[in-house]
C-alpha cells in the first residue's frame, strides 16, 4: 500500500496517510506524494470535496522527523531552502503556496502534532475523535512553527489561546480544543471517518461555484481594511450571479426539489 491513498467516493475525495507505525509522520516521498494528490484533487472537476485523515487510532499526523525532514530544511542554504519550502508548497501541501478554494475536512483520529497540527488548520473544518491531541510542540524543541501554524491558529481560536499552545509546546485535548473553536465536531472513534464523510458528501450537493468564490473572498480578504473587503465581496457576488448553478438554484427552489448542480 502506497503511503498516501486517494478514494473517489461520489464527489468526496477521501485522502489518508498510511503510516501507522511513524504515527502518520510524512517523510519526503509521502510529502511529495499528498502534494499531487491535492494538485490532482484541485485540478479534477468531478472532484468537490476532500476529507484528509490518518490510517489508525493512534495518530491524525505527527508532523515531519526532526531529523530525516525538518533539520535538513531548516539547515539547507539559504537559496536552496527558499526554493525548495518558502516558495514551493508547505508540509502537506496546503500549508503554503498551494490554496485550494474547495471544500477540506480533516478527520482527526489522534495525536496532530507540530506539522501534523498545521495540516489540520489549513483545513477548512476539524472533526476529531475524544482521544485526539493537539499541540505545535516546536518551542519544545528550539524553534517554532513554519507551516501556518503561527498565522492560522489565532485566526481560529483567537490570540490567547493561541499563544498559550505557540509558546508553551503544551498538548491539549479534544474537548478543550471544542470549548475554543478548535475544532468542529467530536465523534466517537468508530463513527468518526464515516459522519466525516457523511458532512463531506452533504458539502458536495451544495453548490461548487458558491464554495469556491465564498472561500476565496474569506481567503483573500484576510488582513485587508474593511471597506476593501466587502467590495470585493460584492464583486464575488455578482460573479456568481451570471451562472447556471444560480439558475438551478433558483428553479429548483420554485419547484420544491433538490439542485443539481454542475459547476457552471
């Protein structure tokens, strides 16, 4: 079995990392690999939503080895690691430089750990299992996140709680990471991957044109002034009113039955 797995299921995507026995830690070629898949995934039309998750109970992901991965990198020089992480796509793919304007779910089965935690942020919504862990454990280990992890974290559950995990490396449960907005639903264990992809296959009936320009304008609007944000939103607006989704929208509401849309 490959290390990273992509499964069609309708409309839904469902990526999972297949590396128990390293706590679904990605080394280079799994990193590689979940890269195309996400290239694939953004690329194919048939393709509206994706759930990413960890084989196992024990772990989402654990990040990279610090010693096979993360020192190499941190230590390259300098052009060579600007060409390579800060310009190329992040751990994961989606941390960086790689924007996605679908629909992605994580499915936190466990431990999502440093560059683990960060793939999980970069995700549009978290389900989680009880037992799951979260934690950015860098300053633990002399240095601190570089896929996201600084930038989204207190954009979802706002400045303090992100600084208490950035600065103390400290874990934190799935029950305290529903209380701060962390997460969005905890499942049991055994119902988790299959009310994930339920939501996931519930997102895939909606109408792709809206995700993809609505998650765009969220994405794009991060840190501009006001008045600038809601012009552009307009803009995204009235785009997505000349389309044929928007047509079947609104027939399909007049005559009472489910939309089907195709993109358009």
């Amino acid at each position: 079995m490959a290390d990273i797995s992509c499964e069609k299921h309708g409309g839904v995507r469902l990526i999972t990392i297949h590396r128990p026995d390293k706590m679904n830690s990605l080394d280079f070629a799994a990193n590689d690999a979940l890269i195309d898949i996400w290239r694939a995934f953004d690329q194919d039309d048939d393709a509206r939503v994706a759930v990413i998750t960890g084989e196992g109970e024990q772990a989402f992901c654990a990040g990279a080895d610090l010693k096979t991965y993360t020192l190499p990198f941190a230590q390259s020089p300098a052009p060579e690691f600007r060409r390579q992480y800060t310009n190329g796509p992040g751990f994961g793919g989606i941390t960086r430089n790689l924007d996605i304007d679908k629909p992605i779910l994580a499915a936190v089965n466990g431990f999502a750990i440093s560059g683990g935690f960060e793939l999980a942020l970069a995700c549009d919504l978290r389900f989680c299992s009880p037992h799951a862990e979260f934690a950015l454990q860098d300053a633990k280990w002399g240095f601190h996140a570089c896929d996201g992890g600084l930038i989204r974290l207190p954009q979802i559950v706002g400045m303090g709680h992100a600084m208490e995990m950035i600065l103390s490396g400290e874990r934190v449960d799935a029950e305290h990471a529903f209380r701060i907005g962390l997460v969005n639903r905890i499942y049991p264990q055994a119902e988790l991957l299959s009310k994930t992809m339920d939501y996931a296959q519930m997102l895939a009936t909606r109408a792709p044109l809206s995700h993809r320009f609505a998650k765009e304008v969220v994405r794009r609007s991060m840190g501009m002034h006001m008045s600038e944000a809601l012009q552009w939103e307009s803009r995204s607006f009235r785009d997505v009113a000349f389309s044929e989704d928007l047509q079947e929208g609104l027939a399909s509401f007049k005559e009472r039955r489910p939309a089907t849309f195709k993109g358009r």
